[in-house]
C-alpha cells in the first residue's frame, strides 16, 4: 500500500455538470502512488423518482481499486433500494437514514460473494464519503477516513468525523472483536477501522457486520438545508486532508470561486495544491456549489492578477542575482519565497497554489532546463 512512484502522476480525470439548483465539478490525480485506487460517483436526479434528488461520492480504495469501482457504480443503488423505509418514504429523515445504512451492509455482503474477494485473491477495500442532497437535507455519509466538509455562510459549519482505530469508540469495537491497535492501525495494519470490503477483517465468529474489527457501517448525519447561507460541499479523500484542514481547504475554495467560474478548474488547482504542499497519496476531490456559493468578482481577479505579476517579476529578481553560479533550480526558487511575506496569497493554499505561475515564468527563462516531472521530489516537495 505504500510504493511510490520516482515521479508523480499528474494526468487528471475531470468531470462537471448540473441540475436541481446544483452545480458541481471534480478531479482525480494519481499523484506519487504506483496504482490509482480512488473512485467518484456524481449523479444529479436520481432513479426510482427522486428526480429531484442528487448523489455525490468519493471512494479511497485500499489494497487495489477492485472494491472502490464497484461501490462507485453500485453503491447508490443499494442505498435506494435496499430498504423499505427508503422506498416507502424518502420525505422521512429517519427512513433515508436507515436506507443508507441498510445499503452499505447489503453491498459490503454482496461484494462479499465475488469470487476474487471470496477466495482471497483480491483483498482491497474502501472508505466511502457522500452527501445525498433532497430538497430539503442534506445527509452527509460516512465510512472511513475520507472526509466531507459543509462551507455556510462563509464559515466550516459541518464535518464528517475520521474513523480511525485509535478513537476510543473504534478501538473499543476492535478490541471485542478479538483485534488490538497497534501504531494507529488495526492488529498494526489497516490504518482505517471502518470501510466497505477488507473481508480479512471481518471474519470474527459470532460476532455481527458491525462488530467486526473493520465495520462497513456508515454514520449518517442529517442537516436541514438554508438556502440564503449554504455555499458548497466538498469530499475529498485523505490525499486532500493529509496537508490541509477543513478551514483552510474551504478557504482556498470559497477564494478560488470569486477568481474562477470553473469548477474543474478550482478541483484542479485543490489536487495540484495538495501535491505541491506534500501530498503522497492518490488525490479526488468533488466540489458541489449551491445558488448562494461565491461568485467571481472584479474585485479578487484584479487582485489575483497583481498577485501572478508580482511573483513573476520576484522569480526574475531570483534568477538575476544568482547569474555568477549558476541557473538555480526550481525548488530553489520556491525555497527563496517561502518565508517571505507576499501579499494576497490564497487563503488555504498558500504559495504552494501558485507554483504553477512560477514554473511557467521560470521556464521562460530556463528554455533550456531539465525536465523534471514538475512535481517535485518525494522528500521535498518544492
């Protein structure tokens, strides 16, 4: 679970769309890792008449992609109609709930009987964050240690909770089931104590599919939408969370909004922030904008563009004064502004959002460099 690759994979799987009052956009990079094992599911209006219903999702596989690709196209099926209560009444909060949590046990049993995962040729699993948007909640979804963030009203105002197994509620679980954590993991292995797949974990007799040492139970968290405040929703996996936090990811994104209209584009620009900050772990990120998110003002993009003049013409000053020894490195010059104070930096990302403004101007004077992979070292990631 832990090759790296001697050079990141940059290359991105991008997607955007919209419907019900929604827009959205999303980005996957495989980054330093030598498989890429995330997934996404992103459906506005749904079937079995909730068309005015929408569903978004992001899997961080482990251990292969096997599990994760499958609860990507399955999962949401599951969840609508695995359980009565669902079908039978999607306007009662308790009745969407219990459907959720129905249909991740039913699709980790289901998976269960794939012959590959049966006889243990496949032994990948995978955490599972969502958010199933009605028309009048929001439930936010989750299985694992991917993450989802709610931004309303210019401030974090919800976030899933990681589950890890050294949290004493998981820990507690692990260890009834005959397990122990060890360096943070299960029996010094698994790193996360809740997941859809990961069968070696759940094969403890006499004990139920979530008492197990790996649970595919979700916690499912029901808010009332308010349309005047809420902003965006992001889920991301722990690629994205490893080097940002919930505040400062929702302000790089709310700052990004008020430069760019693009949503591919600030899902973009999130993943290549992560890698730049240090992120070694594959990256997904999906970005879902309501009516009253942040729009694109005069304002930021004047500032944005005073912001890429000044750094160009730092780069140049940096290049300059180091003639006598030599063309200095990109990371060199990343090193040189670091600690400086520049003004406007993004709010979140920091320089490391805009190497790309400084790459292209150093490549500009550096016609002549060494390609090297533009994603910097495994150690150092300027």
């Amino acid at each position: 679970m832990g090759a790296f690759l001697d050079k990141p994979k940059t290359e991105k799987h991008n997607a955007h769309g919209a419907g019900n009052g929604l827009l959205f956009g999303l980005s996957s990079m495989q980054g330093w890792r030598v498989e890429m094992e995330d997934a996404h599911t992103a459906a506005v209006g749904l079937p079995h008449g909730l068309d005015d219903w929408s569903f978004f999702a992001v899997y961080d596989g482990h251990a292969g992609s096997r599990v994760a690709n499958y609860c990507s196209k399955h999962l949401l099926e599951h969840i609508i109609t695995s359980s009565e209560d669902f079908r039978s009444g999607p306007d009662s909060v308790e009745g969407v709930k219990i459907g959720i949590r129905s249909g991740f046990l039913k699709i980790d049993e289901y998976m269960r009987n794939f012959s590959d995962l049966r006889n243990g040729m496949d032994r990948s699993g995978s955490t599972a964050v969502g958010v199933l948007v009605s028309p009048e909640h929001l439930y936010f979804i989750n299985c694992g240690d991917s993450r989802a963030v709610l931004s309303r009203a210019g401030q974090v105002r919800f976030s899933t909770q990681d589950h890890k197994p050294c949290n004493p509620r998981e820990k507690e679980r692990i260890q009834n089931a005959g397990g122990s954590v060890m360096i943070q993991r299960v029996n010094g292995s698994l790193a996360v104590s809740r997941a859809l797949g990961d069968y070696d974990y759940k094969c403890v007799d006499g004990k139920g599919p979530t008492e197990q040492l790996v649970s595919p139970e979700p916690e499912v968290f029901e808010i009332p939408r308010v349309s005047e405040e809420d902003e965006f929703v992001v889920l991301a996996c722990d690629g994205i969370w490893d080097v940002m936090t919930n505040e400062e990811l929702c302000d790089f994104v709310r700052s990004r909004l008020e430069v760019w209209d693009d949503l591919e584009k600030i899902c973009n620009s999130v993943v290549d922030t992560c890698l730049h900050k240090g992120s070694r772990d594959n990256m997904s990120v999906v970005l879902v904008c309501f009516p009253n998110a942040p729009k694109v003002s005069e304002e930021a993009v004047k500032r944005e563009a005073e912001l890429d003049k000044f750094l160009e013409a730092r780069v140049e000053e940096i290049m300059e004064k180091s003639g006598e020894e030599g063309i200095p490195d990109l990371s060199h010059i990343m090193h040189n502004l670091h600690p400086e104070s520049i003004p406007n930096l993004p709010p979140g990302g920091g320089l490391a959002s805009k190497r790309s403004v400084i790459e292209a101007v150093y490549n500009r004077l550096n016609p002549h460099r060494e390609e090297d992979g533009s994603g910097g070292d495994l150690d150092d990631p300027w």
